[in-house]
C-alpha cells in the first residue's frame, strides 16, 4: 500500500503574447488547485526557465521543467540555468529531463539525433555533469529531480539517480494489456531501484481527460501511433469518465503502482479539476 499523498502537475504548453496574460495563467493553475506548474522544452513553444522565474512572483506552487531535451543541453550552461532558476524561485525548482525524442530539435542545434543508445548516455552525462556542478556550488543548489521515459535503459537509469521517475503515455504500450504494461515498467523501477524505492515519487503523464473519448483530441497521438481514439483511450493516461471514476481509477493505480503524483497537459487540466477534490 502506497500512503504518499497525491501530488497534481499542470503542463502549460505557453505563455500567451504578453507577461500580464502568462501570470493570469499561472494564477488559474494555483486557483485549480494543482501543486506544480509544469512547462515542456520544445522549439516552438516558451523557454522553460524565463517562464518560470516569471511563474514565481505570482504564486506559492512548486515549479517544474517536463521535461528539458538533455540530448541538446550542455551541462555547464544548463547547471548555470537551473542553479538560478532555483534561488530566483526559492527553491521550488523541480528539474525534469528526458532523452529527446523530436528529430527536429536535433537538427536546429547542429546536432545528430543519434540513436537511443546514444541519446540515453547523453542524458546520463547531463545529469551526472549537472549534479556535480550543483554540488559544487556555495549554497549547493538541489532541485528535486525527474528523469521520464519508458524504455528499460531509461528507467533503470531513473530508478538509480532519480527523485521522481516519469512514465509518460508510451508507459501503456507493450505486452498485454495497457496496465499490464505500465505495472511491468512500475516492476522494472522497484527491481532496479532496490532498497531506495521507498525514496522516489511515481509519475504519470496525463494527455487526455473526458467523461467521454469523444471529448477528448487525441488526434496527434492517433496519428503518430497509428491507433485509434478508442484504443487510446485504454492507456493509464488517458482518463475517461466521470471525476468519481476517474478518482476511483487513480486511487486505484495509486494502490496497485505506487504513483502519486500526476501531470496534466494544460488542454485538459480544468475538466482534471474536478478530480482534484476526490483525491485530497
């Protein structure tokens, strides 16, 4: 039985045309009742760290990256980032990283997308370079730290040196049924972890939300996997239901996996509101 209480992450996507617009955001992000506010890395969308400096003169809640590219980061220049993102946001940092997964990104920084081999030894490098630089520090800056994936290298990797370990909507795919999947990527943290379990938070990555799949737009998803919205929506992240059902599936995941904390994409964050008080 897992007895952590629960933890709520909202995933904004960007900061709208001027500053007054990105702290009315952030302040609904709070108002919603969420604990985290979240913001991705990807070229087209906000730069992560300015956004949440920003983020923090408007509310109290932890603040978080889901997730930086590591792929693209140098650990000097990403050590600078983070150590001053955490004093200028009192350090309520929550510092995600991830492998990369978009081509694109790559190219546009000169760089070799590479293969996932290459791509988990690069955020391996990151992070251990990362870390030392913190610790290197006079105040020592220590941000809380999430590494996401679903693959076993990755989430070895994350079992070993990770916080909290992410387990975004790819977690559902594999062998047997969607639960089946993520409870054998859950096994594969708890086996690679050992005794130091009971020191990391579980996360899941939330991309839809409805009472319905026909509420939800998961026409993205469907047409990189090749699924349809209705297999989709058997995936541990995507909630569909009423807020009741939904709490009772989470509670559920909560009893059988260990996760606790749960990140929303910000299309869906306000129908998830209405779960939020079946879960406090």
């Amino acid at each position: 039985m897992n007895d952590r209480s629960f933890r709520f992450g909202a995933s904004l996507l960007s900061a709208g045309p001027s500053r007054s617009t990105w702290r009315a955001r952030v302040q609904e992000v709070e108002d919603l009742g969420y604990d985290v506010l979240q913001v991705p890395d990807h070229l087209g969308m906000m730069a992560p760290f300015p956004a949440l400096v920003a983020a923090a003169d408007v509310t109290g809640i932890r603040l978080g990256t889901y997730v930086l590219n590591a792929g693209v980061s140098s650990p000097a220049y990403l050590a600078r980032e983070v150590a001053d993102t955490y004093r200028l946001t009192d350090g309520r940092l929550e510092l995600g990283l991830g492998a990369g997964y978009v081509p694109e990104e790559f190219a546009a920084a000169g760089l070799s997308f590479g293969t996932p081999g290459s791509r988990l030894r690069r955020l391996e490098e990151v992070l251990t370079g990362v870390r030392e630089l913190l610790a290197a520090e006079a105040d020592a800056p220590r941000p809380p730290i999430m590494l996401a994936g679903s693959g076993d290298r990755i989430l070895s990797l994350a079992a070993r040196n990770a916080d909290i370990v992410s387990f975004p909507i790819t977690a559902g795919f594999g062998a047997g049924t969607p639960e089946q999947a993520l409870a054998a990527r859950v096994q594969r943290v708890r086996e690679a972890a050992g005794e130091r379990i009971t020191d990391i938070e579980l996360n899941l990555f939330v991309a839809g939300v409805g009472r319905q799949v026909t509420d939800i737009d998961l026409s993205v998803i469907s047409a990189a996997t090749g699924m349809s919205p209705e297999q989709l929506a058997d995936l541990p992240g995507v909630l569909v239901g009423s807020p009741q059902r939904i709490a009772d599936d989470l509670l559920r995941y909560r009893e059988e996996f260990g996760i606790g904390y749960i990140s929303v994409l910000e299309p869906h964050m306000r129908t998830f509101a209405e779960v939020i008080p079946l879960l406090r």
